[in-house]
C-alpha cells in the first residue's frame, strides 16, 4: 500500500478531518506529520490508530528566520484585507496581557502599513530546509490543510520533489491567510473559493480542484437520517436560534449588545418565542455572554463543548436539528449561517451595526459579501425598523425568506466524506 504524507498543524485534526483521513487509510497508508508537542493531541485524537505518526519539528536558523521576519511584514496580503485584518485582531486578543500583547499589536500595525513585495513563493524559496532533519521515506505525496503552518516543512517537501497538494478547509481561507503557493495544487469546496485563490493569489486553475466541504459532510449525514431520528421538536415553544459569530472580545461585547435589542423588540411587541442562544465556541471565556442570562426571553444552548473547544458529532447533529426546527436563525456573518440556508428555516443575517463600529466591518467580511450579504433579500437585515418587521411576520414571510436560502445554497453542493476522499484518490492515483 502507497504512503500519503499529510501534515496536521495545531488545531486542525477536526473531526471532519479525521473521518477524511480514516476513509483515505483504507487506500492509502497514512503517514501524520506534525510537531513533538501535538504528537500526544494527535495520538489521542487520531481515529485511525493505525497510522504512523513522524515528528517534524523545527530548528532555530538565522537565515530562516531572517525570510520569516521578511515576509511577515513585507510578504503581499490578501486582495480583500477585512478578513485578514479580523483574524488578526483575534490573534492578538488571544496573547497574554502586558508587553507580548502591546509587542502584537505594534507588529500587526507594521503587517498592515508597510510596503509589500515579497510573494510567498519567493520566501519559500530562500528557507534553508537542509537545516530541517525529517524523516520522508516513502512519501511521494503529501496533503496540507489551511493554514499551512510550517513553512520550513512545506519548503523541504518542495526540494524533495514531493508532489503537494493541500485542501482549502473554509470559505472565508483565501481572503484568511496568506500562505499560497503557486508550487502546489488545491482542492477546494466549490468553483467560488476556486476563483478566490485565481484572482488572489494568481494560483493557476489547472491546480485546482472542487472537491466539495468536509464540515458540510455532517450536514449531508443529519439531512438522510432527521425524519427517523430528529423529527421531534427540541424545544416545547417557538424560538429563535442565535449563533455568536465571533471570539474576539471587542466583537463578542458588540454582538451581546445587538441581541439584547432583539429581546427588547420581541419582548416589547409581546411575540409568542425566545431566543435560543448559542455561544461561540472558540471563546475561552463565556462571562461575557453574562448579561444575556437576566434576560427572561433568552435561553442557553451552551452544552456542546468539549476539550480542546472542539464539537462531538452528536453535538454537530444537535445544532442542525435546533436550526431545522426554529422559527429563523440569526447570526452577524459566520459559517453556521451559511450552513443554516440547507435547512427548512430562514437564514438572517444582521448588518444593522453603525458604519464606525468594528462589528460592521465584521460583517462585510469578503466571504460575506460574496456569499450572504445578497441584494434583493429580506434576509439582510438593514435597520432595526426591518428587523422589527421580520419578527412580527416570521410565520407569514416565511417562504419568501427561504427563497434566500436557496440562493445562497445554489453556490454548494453537498457531498460525502467518502466522495471526497475518492476525489483525493482519484487525483494521487495520476501522479503515481
């Protein structure tokens, strides 16, 4: 059996892909690449306890880090910069107080101002990787997820002639990060995210491919077994599902303001719900979601955590089965709102936040726009005066709202973890 190499950075053996890479071990022998402090987070995880897992660490060299430092602030950004700015701002939310964090927050603003020249390819191609000792007997290819967090390692794979393919895990990756070379081929959730990478980062289509979304894969499993198993409602009155958006912590104090003023306009107009609300999960600390808890219309659905922040798949087939059952799901732009629209209930985005407010620029986000902030759509929720709207007439607008969901919907399609991994196969089996 042929190895496939595939390297697992931190946080990114999800359960999606983990249920990819135990179909691909039925073809291929799975070889994880990954660093001596995930080794044991890896193992654990891993579904497949057969792999052979191989440590890939790196070493402190001048030169190296001398092309990191160049590219990190003279490197070219993403075309579309509020995503890239957002996911910076979370970044440095997460460092610790005091000088590291101040020290974050002066290099951001050095990222984003100075001038740029450097493409990616051109810093991968000055890294030493002789200096970088790993073991790649038997890997003639090797599969990267988004972000591609080790440079050092994509550049020794390169010089091994190893042929490199890595998968685009999200939408909103392309305008997200900026470690895309044009060395290497992708495949991606749909002919959209395809065009991102062209008209981004000049990646040539004839290495690129539509593969379909691992995370929509769950979505795929619920819609086959929800008449037998969740037909039954999962709360005993009407409702209104909320998903938080964000974990950035200016953002997240933003958002609980917004749906405080949706529990005074339902609780004001004395509308027959609640609102169901659910945290984000990737926020450490769910104090902030506080002041929701007094609200006597709001209701927690904040069971659904585990360790290392991560969703069982019970927990996926949950949150689909309360959106499939709400009157609407409201959301400031998040990729559960996008998953919310293959389900029999309205998707509603709210763009309602003043232009100087950084949730505003949160939700103009360029995968937004592209995909959820559609014109002609009462779904966009504009001013609160049509938000009042949509809440006194969910029942009656309900299937004009749905018209939205199949618009957004039209972009995707929805396949199987075993349809994508033989898309996998299919494309290492013609470079064997």
């Amino acid at each position: 059996m042929s190895q496939l190499g595939v390297y697992i950075g931190k946080d990114q053996l999800r359960h999606d892909i983990n249920s990819l890479l135990d179909k691909l071990s039925f073809s291929k022998k799975i070889v994880i690449f990954t660093t001596s402090n995930l080794a044991r987070v890896v193992e654990e995880k891993i579904c497949n306890k057969k792999v052979e897992i191989r440590i890939a660490d790196e070493k402190p060299n001048f030169k190296n880090k001398l092309w990191q430092n160049l590219f990190r602030y003279f490197g070219y950004l993403p075309k579309h910069i509020n995503t890239f700015y957002i996911i910076g701002l979370y970044r440095i939310n997460n460092q610790s107080h005091g000088l590291k964090k101040l020290w974050s927050r002066i290099q951001f603003q050095l990222i984003l101002h100075l001038p740029k020249y450097m493409h990616f390819d051109t810093y991968i191609n000055r890294i030493d990787s002789k200096v970088f000792e790993v073991d790649l007997e038997g890997i003639d290819n090797m599969l990267f997820f988004t972000e591609i967090s080790s440079q050092i390692f994509l550049s020794k794979c390169l010089n091994e002639t190893i042929n490199i393919f890595c998968y685009v895990y999200s939408w909103d990756h392309p305008p997200k990060f900026r470690t895309f070379s044009k060395h290497i081929s992708y495949f991606t959730w749909n002919k959209c995210i395809s065009i991102d990478l062209m008209d981004s980062w000049g990646i040539d289509e004839s290495k690129i491919l539509d593969l379909g979304s691992t995370q929509f894969t769950y979505i795929h499993n619920y819609l086959k077994i929800k008449e037998k198993s969740y037909s039954c409602k999962p709360y005993a009155y009407d409702y209104i599902y909320f998903v938080c958006s964000t974990a950035y912590t200016l953002l997240v104090k933003q958002e609980v303001t917004y749906v405080g003023r949706i529990s005074k306009i339902i609780e004001e107009s004395n509308l027959p719900y609640r609102i169901v609300f659910r945290p984000y999960p990737n926020l450490k600390n769910w104090d902030f979601y506080s002041p929701l808890r007094k609200l006597n219309n709001v209701v927690f659905d904040d069971d659904f955590r585990s360790n290392h922040y991560l969703i069982s798949e019970e927990k996926i087939y949950d949150r689909y089965w309360k959106i499939d059952h709400s009157l609407a799901l409201i959301h400031f732009g998040t990729t559960l709102g996008l998953e919310a629209c293959f389900f029999n209930s309205p998707s509603l985005i709210v763009d309602i936040a003043e232009t100087s407010n950084l949730l505003n620029q949160f939700v103009h986000q360029y995968q937004n726009e592209k995909y959820l902030l559609l014109k002609g759509y009462d779904n966009v929720i504009q001013s609160e005066n049509q938000l009042k709207d949509i809440l006194l007439n969910l029942k009656n607008k309900r299937l004009k709202l749905l018209s939205y969901n199949k618009s957004v919907i039209d972009k995707f399609r929805l396949r199987s973890v075993d349809e994508i991994a033989n898309g996998i196969l299919s494309v290492l089996s013609n470079t064997s």
